[in-house]
C-alpha cells in the first residue's frame, strides 16, 4: 500500500510537470489560432521553416551552442586536472571559485559580462556571446570530470612517463580515455546550457545576432501566436 501511495504521487508529479509541455505539442498542430481543435495540420512548421529571420537565430544558437561547448570542454579538462592535483587551501579556493557561476543568478552573470565588455571595449556580437557561454559552461564541465579524476589511479600514468612516453601521449593514452564518461558528461551540459540560455544571451548579444530563446522573447513581446508553439520546440 505505502509503495503504490508513492508510485501514485510520482506519477502525479510527473503529469503536472510535463502536462503542459503535452498541450503544448498538441495544440502546435492544430489547424486554428484559437485554442480550440480544428483540425490537424503542419502549416505552423511549415511558416516556422520559411521564416527566413529563425532560420537566421537557428544557425546563430548552433553555431555559438558548438562552439562555446567545444572550448568550454577542453577549458574545463585542463582546468579539472590542475584543480585535482593541487593541495590544501589552494584548492579550496580553486572550487569555491568555481562554484561562484552556478550559485549566482543569471541575471548577475549577465550583467557582469555586458560591463566588463564594455569596459574591454569589445563590441558585442558573435564573439561575446560564445564568450559568455564558455563562461558560465566551463564550471559544469569542470564538475563534471572531478569525480572521474577522483577515481581514477594517477601510478597508470607516472609509470607511462618512466616507461617513456611523453606528457602528453600519456594523457591521450592513460588519463583521457579514464575520464572521457565526465568528459562527454560535460560537452552535452554545455551544450545544453547554450541552447537554452536567455538571460546571458540577452545582456551580451550585438545588433542582428539573435539567438532562439531571444527570438522567441521578441516575437512573444508583440503578442503569442500559433506559429510560436512550433518554434517552442525546439527549446524544449
């Protein structure tokens, strides 16, 4: 009895979390702009992939979800393995500073970023914006790999350099393959992180470089649409 009192309330969790995301799906093939089903039709998708402008946010949201993704990852590996040898109070406060990026609002890390921009005087665009995603990616990614670099036996690669491989071969070939799981791990959540970013995105992108969830901010300013549910998708 206790068992299905439990299974009952987690499948009822689970039906208001993902209810509406369901309607949402639903109502994206629906044949009327009013909430009322009409009939079954795949016109919205078909305004969502003619519409030169989201065409435009989707390459822009890839592009910068790749390539912030990429850098982060190999940022947060480097970084992970320098955390992980170090010692004491240094790398105490090492992992309270990367801490700082996933407990601060995003709102903060935003804003942050726009004014020291703006003091560097870099112009913002494409080049702020993947900037601003390595940002606040690389600290997932470098937790992501601290429990693997916890588990793995550092003597594999000490004796791969007596037996004479060069630091690096050693870490293609002893450390890289032990912690690829975290490695993996942590490129999907930067990615993920990317694509779904509004707030970071929406304080540091220039003119003419917007990005879906900014998209989809401004078309949902000038009123919600048929055509908006398609486009939600895509974040989902």
């Amino acid at each position: 009895m206790i068992k299905f009192i439990k299974r009952f309330y987690v499948a009822l969790i689970l039906l208001i979390m993902y209810a509406p995301v369901a309607v949402l799906m639903v109502f994206s093939f629906n044949d009327s702009k009013l909430p009322i089903w009409k009939g079954f039709t795949f016109k919205w998708y078909e305004n969502l992939a003619n519409d030169m402008s989201i065409q435009q946010s989707f390459v822009y949201t890839i592009i910068i979800a790749v390539v912030s993704s990429l850098i982060a990852t190999a940022i947060g590996t480097l970084a992970a393995m320098g955390i992980h040898q170090m010692k004491g109070y240094k790398r105490n406060l090492m992992l309270n500073i990367t801490y700082i990026p996933l407990l601060s609002p995003d709102i903060v890390i935003g804003i942050s970023l726009m004014m020291l921009f703006n003091v560097l005087h870099i112009p913002f665009g494409l080049p702020t914006l993947i900037i601003s995603h390595i940002t606040f990616s690389t600290p997932y990614v470098i937790l992501s790999i601290m429990p693997k670099l916890k588990q793995m036996n550092f003597n594999v690669y000490e004796a791969a350099l007596d037996l004479g491989a060069t630091p690096w071969y050693a870490f293609r070939k002893v450390i890289l393959p032990e912690i690829m799981p975290g490695v993996i791990a942590g490129l999907f959540i930067a990615f993920t992180l990317s694509i779904d970013d509004f707030v970071v995105s929406f304080f540091n992108t220039g003119a003419g470089v917007d990005t879906l969830p900014i998209k989809i901010y401004a078309m949902a300013r000038k009123g919600l649409t048929q055509q908006l549910m398609p486009f939600q998708q895509l974040c989902l």
